[in-house]
C-alpha cells in the first residue's frame, strides 16, 4: 500500500532586479517557474509574497515577516526561483536559511532543491 505524502505548506517569495516597468511581468513568470517545480512535488504554494522592484532592505524585512510565519506554524517553509532573488552574498544566504530553519521550516529552490544546514546552537 501506497503511503500519501505530506503536504508541505510554502510560501512563494518572487523577486526580480529589473525596471519597474517589467517587474510585475517577470515575477509573474518566476511564478510560472516555480510552479511547474511544485507541481508533481510534495510541495503546495499557500501564499505568495513579491519584492515588486523594492530595495535589497525591504526583502529582509518581507523575509523576517516569512520567517515569523513559519515560526507561529502558519506554513512549512518558503519556495524562491534561486537565492539570488534574495541575496546578493554568500553569507546573508547562510543567514536566510539560518533563519528559516531556526523557525522550523524548510527552503526550497528551484534550482537547487531543499537546502539544509547543520544548526549548532540553535
């Protein structure tokens, strides 16, 4: 007998660095990306959240609002396309994952899959 899989609950996080005017056009295509990822997945995408051309400040607080989320058991985790979309350096996309796994999630990309880190301290 075939077990179900549980169904994990994730927020989409679109974010492009484009002109204004093409923004919404290439988070909506990010959007198409990401779910053709999820689609034969465990994955379901329960909310979405966009950057809409804001600066780099304004992802990290949209982050820390995800993250509290996935701390108060709201949803699972979070999808992006790639850490690009949300970083621009290697150790602010430790942090982010950091966080999202203190909290008790999980991140995904598309581009790499479930991304996992050994906490110590945490």
């Amino acid at each position: 007998m075939r077990r179900k899989k549980k169904t994990i609950e994730c927020i989409e996080y679109l974010s492009v660095s484009a002109p204004l005017d093409k923004v919404d056009r290439l988070e909506d295509k990010q959007s198409k990306y990401i779910h053709e990822y999820v689609k034969n997945k465990e994955y379901m995408i329960v909310g979405t959240e966009r950057r809409h051309g804001f600066s780099q400040n304004d992802v990290d607080r949209q982050w820390h609002q995800i993250v509290d989320k996935i701390r108060k058991k709201q949803v699972d985790g979070v999808i992006v396309a790639n850490m690009s979309v949300i970083t621009d350096n290697l150790i602010d996309a430790f942090i982010k994952v950091a966080q999202v796994q203190a909290a008790g999630g999980i991140i995904v990309t598309v581009d790499d899959g479930r991304l996992a880190m050994k906490l110590r301290g945490f």
